[in-house]
C-alpha cells in the first residue's frame, strides 16, 4: 500500500499543478502491468488525497498497458501476460522492474538484450475540470 499511496501522491501533485478548479470531473491513468500496481488501493488514495486538497472527484479511470519488448538483435517483438507468471517472479520484478531481464529472454534467438516498448511506468493521459458556469 506504501507504493500505490506514494504514487497517488505524485499523481496529486500533478494534479493540483494544473488545476483549474474544485471539481475534477475525470481523471485518466495509463498503468504499465509491469508496475503491479493494486489498482484498488490507488483509486483508495487518490481519492482520499483529493479530498484533503478540496477537490471533487467525479471519475477515475484506469488503462492497463501490456508488457510488450523487442529484441534488439533480431528485432522479434514479443508481450508478457505478468499474471501468468510466477509469483516469484512478479514479486521480484514489482519491486525491481529492471529484474525482469533476468528471467526472460528473446524467444526467437534467446538474447537478453532487448527493450521494454510498453508496460512500464504511470502515465496521466487526460486531466478533464468540469467547466464553471
């Protein structure tokens, strides 16, 4: 719960950066599942920092972005599904994300030199004030 309530946290921040006024009437977050994020407990804190900071949130939504990598010597593009995983393997790879190139490999040409294109990472795709009238 630490990691989500300090996540919410920054989210806020934003948030109030670029407020516009008290009623928030969306709020849209793109969450890479390589983060394995209880998205329960974020929705939980967002909502309580946004009432300690007077606003009004109508709507929180949430977009899950898959694992997806591609090899950079054969250039074979693969995804993950982390809920298939092993729960070893998600525990290490939800505190050190980095880990997750020790446990997988290019399936095509077994090379552990690749990048993460998507997955990764907590992104606001849409802050939305309700207009005053």
């Amino acid at each position: 719960m630490v990691h989500e309530w300090a996540l919410a946290e920054a989210i806020v921040e934003h948030v109030l950066k670029n407020r516009e006024n008290n009623i928030l009437e969306k709020i849209v977050l793109r969450i890479g599942l390589l983060q394995t994020i209880d998205l329960d407990i974020l929705k939980f804190a967002l909502e309580e920092l946004f009432k300690l900071n007077n606003i009004s949130v109508e709507k929180i939504e949430f977009i899950e972005e898959d694992i997806s990598l591609k090899c950079r010597k054969c250039s074979y593009e693969w995804r993950i599904d982390i809920n298939n995983l092993d729960e070893y393997i998600r525990e290490s790879i939800h505190f050190i994300p980095e880990t997750i190139y020790s446990f997988f490999k290019c399936p095509n040409c077994s090379s552990r030199d690749y990048d993460l294109k998507t997955g990764r990472g907590i992104y606001v795709e849409e802050i939305r004030w309700r207009k005053r009238s």
